[in-house]
C-alpha cells in the first residue's frame, strides 16, 4: 500500500501527519507493507482534487483533507 501525506514543504502540521501515519505503520508491524511518501507538488494535490492540507491518500484514494486524522482513523485507513 501506498500512502501519500500532501502538504506544503515546511508545513508543521502535515509533517505531523506523516509523524504519525509512519507511528501506526510500525505500531501495527506493516513496515514493509506500507510505503509513506510526503507530496509537496501542489499540482499533485490539484490532481487529487485537493485545495485544503493535510491531506492523506492510501492507493490513489483521498481518504482526508483538510483535517488531522486521529491515529484510530489512521488504523481503519491501514486495516
């Protein structure tokens, strides 16, 4: 699985995000499973039809934006 974090460079709050998407994924012992990549191409983010970060999106599939998930909301995305 992939998981993209899109955020500006520089962003405290969508590095925050991968903080804690990188947190579950050990947590859950799915390192090797999951590969976590930070996005901070806006073209990228507009691609995805995202205007409002952080985002995070699992396989190509914007699952939050514009909102901090919680890491039990992280889990279900992972599961």
């Amino acid at each position: 699985m992939k998981v993209e974090i899109l955020g500006a460079s520089g962003c405290a709050t969508c590095e925050s995000v991968k903080q804690d998407v990188e947190r579950v994924v050990e947590d859950m012992g799915k390192v090797d499973e999951v590969e976590v990549v930070k996005v901070t191409d806006p073209a990228e983010f507009a691609s995805y039809g995202v205007m409002s970060t952080p985002a995070l999106v699992a396989n190509g599939e914007v699952k939050f934006k514009g909102t901090i998930p919680s890491e039990e909301e992280i889990r279900e995305v992972l599961s």
